[in-house]
C-alpha cells in the first residue's frame, strides 16, 4: 500500500499531464468544430454546383477544391492531436507504474511524453495551415464578389 506522501508526490506529478489533456481536448473539440463546417459547406456548394453553369460551375469546383484540402489538413490536425493525447495518457500510465510498483520507466516516460509533445506541434502546425488556407479562400471569395459587383 502506497503511504500518503508518495500519494501526494503522485497526484502532484499527474497534474501537468492532466491540464495538458484537457488543453488538447479543447484544441480537439475546436478541430472537430471546423471538420464538420468544411462537411457542411461542401454539401452546400455541391448542390448549388449542380445548377451551375459556366464560370460559377468554375468557381464552386475551386472552392470545393480548397475545402477537400482544408478538410484534409483538419483531419490530419485531429489525428495528431488525439495520438497526442494517447500519448499523454500512457505517459500517465507509465508514471503511476513507476510510483506504484517501483518498475523503472523513465526512458519509456521521456519517449511517450517527447512524442506526445511532438503529435501535438504537428497538430498545431496543420491547424495553423488550415486556418491560414481558410483565410486565403475568405479573401479570394471577397475578391471574386467585389469583381460581381463592379460588373453589373
């Protein structure tokens, strides 16, 4: 039986993974948030694409185009993020092993969480890309509506 100051030393080292898993799974939800947008949006444009014709056909192709990709990097983004959290999680594990039963698993502890820390960057990063693609799309919409306006 564990003696209540190891428990404590315990609880204390679970504290920083824990805020981290919770961190990710507000990251994850703002992920999961977008993915569906991106499946919303192209169900849209692929109706009204099926009424299109000419240029507006052109132009609702790019935009499903952009959001294919978007949506690709959303997914890429959710699955770094929950192997991040996986991650974590046997980090966890590995910790209360090693308090609880004395087995020595610090390099297995430094991998997980290094690895852990490294899905999480490459979460952010394709996060990061797909709001900056978002972006470009917003601003060439917002050209290709001025253009309309001028024009009639």
């Amino acid at each position: 039986m564990m003696n209540p100051d190891k428990l404590m030393q315990v609880l204390q080292v679970y504290v920083t993974p824990v805020v981290l898993i919770s961190g990710l799974g507000l990251l994850l939800l703002s992920m999961t948030n977008r993915l569906g947008r991106a499946t919303d949006k192209t169900c849209a444009l692929a109706e009204e694409r099926a009424a299109a014709i000419g240029q507006d056909r052109d132009r609702l192709d790019a935009q499903l185009r952009i959001i294919h990709t978007r949506a690709g990097m959303i997914q890429r983004a959710i699955i770094g993020a929950t192997v991040s959290i996986l991650l974590v999680g046997l980090t966890v594990l590995s910790l209360f092993a090693k308090f609880a039963f004395g087995i020595q698993l610090s390099e297995l502890v430094y991998a997980l969480f290094g690895a852990a820390m490294f899905a999480h960057v490459f979460a952010l990063i394709m996060f990061l890309q797909e709001g900056s693609l978002s972006i470009r799309a917003l601003h060439l919409e917002v050209q290709e509506a001025l253009q309309g306006q001028t024009e009639t």
